[in-house]
C-alpha cells in the first residue's frame, strides 16, 4: 500500500501560523498532526502590570477578534472581584460583540473559506448571468441579485483574471476535480463575495463607533465601559448617535438572512457529502452570551455542555459566574513546546516555560491541550447553535427551521442537528449564528435605549481591590466559541495570566492521553484525490475558521511564496 506525507504549511486565508502534517494511505489520511508555529507569549508580558490594563494589552493577541479578547480579560478581573457592571454597560458591551461576531463570521465565509468552494474562473468565464440571476431570485428575495449585478462581477473577475493581479484570488482552487457548483453557483457566490464586504464595513462602524475604534477598541474598562451618557451633550453618546447605531443593525439584516444564509444553503445542497465528511469528536462546549442582570448570571443566549453527541447529557449554562467551567478545565502540554508534561488548572499555566526543542518528537505545537471533564471539546458555532436548540432558544430554532428549508428547496434533501457536525455544518451553524446575533443586537439596544428612557446614564462602577491574591475566569462566547481568561490578581497586579482560546481547543495536539486534537481527528479517513492541490484538507481545516496568534506576519518585500505543499 502507498503511503504518503502531505505537509501544508502554512495554511493559507486564516489569522496566524498553522501547520498541517497528515500521513495517507492509497489516498485516504490515515494520520494527522496540528502544528501552532508561533508562541503567543502575551501571558508573560502581563505578569506585574496593572489588572485594570490587561485588556489593553491582550487586545493584541489577535488583530482580528480584539472584541473578544478585551471582553474576556476586563470580565476575568471583575468575576476575581465579583463586581457588578451597569446595565448600560452591559448593553452596549453586547452591540459590541454581537457586531463583532457578525463581521468575523461573515469574512470566514466569504473570504477565508469561500475559495474553497466556489470557482472564480468558472464564474468568470462560464456563467450565464441571466441563468445566476434567475438562479439567485428562486431561492432568496435579496435586492441585488439582478442580472446587472451578475454581469458587473462578472466582467471585473474577468479583468482580475486577466490581469494576473489576483490577489486572495491566487489562492483559489479553480479547476479542482471537486469543485462541484455550476457555473452559476460561482457567479451567486462571487458576486455576494463583493457585495459582503459593504455589509461587513456596516457592522465594523457599530464598533467603531461605541469602542471608539477597530480593531484594538478604546472603550473598555474594568467596572463597565468609558462611554458617558448625556443626551445633551455632543461630546459624548447621545441619542441621535444610538439612532444611528439602530440604523446601521438594522441596514445588516437583510444581506444576512436573505444573502448569507442562502449562500450558505447553496453550499450544503450541491456538497451532500460534506456533511458528513470531517465530523468532530462529539463533546461540545459552548459558552452562554449577553448578560441581561448587573451580576452577569442571566444570559440572553445560553450555553451548554454535550458529551459524545448524545444530546441527552446536555447541561445548560446561563451565568457567567458558573463554576462548572472553571472545575472543569484543564490544560495539557504534554505534546507542547513547554517544560514539563503537565495536566493543570490554566490558572497555573501562565507560569510555564517554553521550551522548544526540535529532538523532542512528543512534543510538536504551540498550541497547549484542554480538556473540559478530562475529554476533550469542541467549541465554536455548531456547539452554540445545539446548546440553544436544546434550551429552546426560539430565535435560534425559527432561523435553523428557515436555512435547512432552503437547503432542501435548492435539492440537498432534508438537513438535520447532527449534520452541524461536519465541514460544510459548521458553515450551515455559523450562518445561523450570525442571523441570531443581528436580532439579538437589536434587542440589546431596545434594552439599552429603554434603560436610559428611565434615567439611568450609569456606565462604569469603580473597582476596589483587596491585598492578596484573587483569581478570577473571564467567560464569552467569542465569533469563533468558547474563549476564557483566567486571572491571578495580587494587590490589584497580575500574577499569572492565561488565555483559552477556542483555536487552542480546536488546533491543539495530541491530547494528554494521546486523544487526536480537533483538527487532527477531523482528518482522519478523508480522500485526498490530488496530494498537490490538497483541497479536502484546506476545507475541513478552514471550517473550523483557525485563528491562531495573528500579531506577526511573514512578508517577502520581493513577492516570493512561503505556502510549500510537500509529498514524500
């Protein structure tokens, strides 16, 4: 039998530096190993600094997911201090993350994964853009599938093309052998690529303007946020600037549910196979999201925890405060470039040493391994979308019942729960997601506006640190899942810092007990039908969305390639 080594590194269109190895057989992966190619290292930066500052500076763990990263830290420090937070604050806090989910997970779809399924060539020089037109209005009522609109993306991907100037057009898979959609399809899908990137600017300005600025937002702060309300002052949030923010949430809603949806929907009608190709591990974790009660323990979108794809073990998570994540998280370096072979609470791990030593065979990632119950999880959207179907989530239930319904309109039969646990599922939960967070932001501004209306501008509670030491777990549900902080405080300065992040639990190695880590597990059994264009790998990797530590790039000021796809 043929054996075979397919290294990808890096892999292309995510945030940060990943490596995949797998090892295949007549074709088919019969190993695999996740590499993280970069140390973060923020943890040791922040030992002795101001707790009330660690925001700022873990903001910078990530250019994308700031939001997320900033949350996390100034909630890890108030759940030490078990402080309260305005409802103001709380609100607009929520607009901020919900807005931010939908601009990270739209640019997943459209620009980090979207190449892996559509053609720009085919729907450059093979569409008909009267047949995508009437293609595009059979199944979406969105405004801007007119003919003219398929002719002008048509003609400017034409010119791309015919220019050589592709830019993340070049690292496309036109003409693979699985590249399935009709010429068509292409032409949707290309032509919504351009028309995202005006409703991605939409939801960045709802950030922008609450946080002050995107990415690395200015307005946090341990105790709330630095808003001040006063309808009387220009200088500050004002009503006419919150009618604006309104505007804009709502400007979002029709391109999600009529556009990103369906899209999505085309996806998992003419790729069957893909949902049923790169399933998970089966355990789930997925944390609740936007506190409606000063103490953070009442969550408008609930979490929960699944074990072995039996939607029968599921426990729900309503609070941010639940110790059942803090009891239950561990992380492994066994198989990582750090000293030791430990298994331990991540409020220890700030205190490790890296150790890279290229002789060491066991150990091969960055990238640590956790453990929720002593297995291993999976966060992210599909884990979001079953923790609210299971708690009767209606928002999320009527979306999930609308997308599975175009999808068997479009010919891909009926859609089920448990095909979310796969490539193109994650994508299909992902965009249900989304659809959540645009109404759910709307709400919390209803909220917001009818808490000012009583006369309440509060938006900050100074904080009081004790001497000592205190610790403290910062939970969210970030765009790409389950994200933690946790912090040791002593005398108000860090002591040990760490961060889970939902990559770490998804690109992490060998678990502590040799389990496969996410990505590597997902590979397993996967057809490679071209070990130099290997599409099927980039695909299920690219769903998961990686986003390992994006602070530094590689850039060859002569244009030269460092993506090396190896057979041996």
């Amino acid at each position: 039998m043929a054996k075979k080594r397919i290294i990808v590194d890096p892999v292309t269109r995510i945030e940060g530096h990943l490596k995949i190895e797998v090892e295949t057989e007549d074709g088919k992966i019969t190993d695999a190993w996740s590499t993280g190619t970069l140390w973060r290292g923020v943890e040791k930066i922040l030992k002795g600094k101001d707790s009330r500052d660690a925001w700022q500076t873990v903001l910078r763990i990530c250019g994308v997911c700031t939001v997320s990263q900033g949350i996390s830290s100034v909630r890890a420090v108030e759940n030490a201090l078990e402080m309260k937070i305005p409802l103001n604050a709380q609100y607009i806090r929520n607009i901020m993350m919900g807005s931010h989910t939908i601009v990270d997970n739209m640019i997943h779809f459209y620009i980090f994964c979207g190449l892996d399924w559509f053609d720009i060539e085919s729907a450059a020089f093979k569409a008909s853009p009267t047949r995508a037109a009437a293609l595009a209005q059979s199944y979406s009522s969105w405004k801007d599938n007119s003919v003219q609109d398929m002719k002008k993306t048509q003609v400017k991907l034409q010119k791309l093309l015919n220019s050589g100037q592709l830019g993340i057009f070049s690292d496309g898979y036109s003409g693979h052998s699985d590249m399935q959609l009709p010429p068509e399809a292409n032409l949707i899908l290309a032509t919504h690529y351009f028309q995202s990137l005006d409703y991605q600017r939409i939801a960045n300005k709802i950030v922008t303007i609450l946080g002050s600025k995107t990415p690395h937002i200015q307005n946090l702060a341990v105790g709330g946020v630095a808003n001040p309300i006063n309808p009387d002052s220009a200088a500050v949030l004002t009503i006419e600037r919150l009618q604006y923010v309104k505007k804009l949430i709502d400007d979002l809603e029709d391109f999600i549910n009529q556009t990103y949806n369906s899209d999505v929907a085309l996806l998992a009608a003419y790729y069957p196979e893909w949902s049923e190709i790169g399933k998970g591990q089966g355990n789930f974790l997925a944390h609740p999201e936007f506190p409606l009660d000063e103490a953070s323990d009442d969550c408008y979108i609930p979490g929960g925890y699944i074990e072995g794809r039996d939607f029968s073990t599921f426990r729900k998570i309503t609070s941010l405060n639940d110790k059942y994540i803090e009891e239950n998280v561990l992380e492994s370096v066994k198989h990582s470039y750090f000293k030791g072979d430990a298994i331990q609470s991540p409020y220890n791990l700030g205190d490790l040493e890296p150790a890279y030593d290229p002789n060491n065979k066991a150990k091969y990632s960055w990238v640590k391994s956790p453990y929720f119950k002593n297995k291993t999880a999976e966060p992210g959207p599909t884990a979001s979308v079953y923790a609210m179907h299971l708690s009767g989530f209606q928002p999320c239930i009527d979306v999930t019942n609308k997308v599975f319904k175009t999808i068997k309109k479009l010919g891909g039969g009926e859609y089920t729960l448990e095909k979310l646990d796969s490539t193109i599922g994650r994508l299909v939960a992902k965009s249900i997601r989304v659809s959540v967070m645009q109404s759910t932001i709307a709400k919390q501004w209803d909220l917001l506006i009818e808490n000012i209306q009583r006369g309440d501008f509060t938006t900050f509670y100074k904080p009081t640190f004790p001497k000592g030491e205190i610790r403290g777990m910062g939970m969210h549900e970030a765009p790409r899942g389950a994200l933690v902080h946790w912090a040791r405080v002593k005398d108000g300065n860090i002591e040990s810092y760490e961060a889970t992040i939902p990559t770490t639990w998804l690109a992490a190695p060998r678990g502590h007990n040799g389990e496969y880590g996410a990505y590597e597990y997902a590979l397993i059994g996967t057809k490679v039908a071209d070990p130099k264009r290997p599409l099927e790998i980039v695909r299920i990797i690219h769903s998961y969305d990686p986003c390992m530590a994006c602070s530094a790039h590689i850039l060859s000021p002569d244009g030269d390639s460092y993506t090396k796809v190896k057979i041996q």
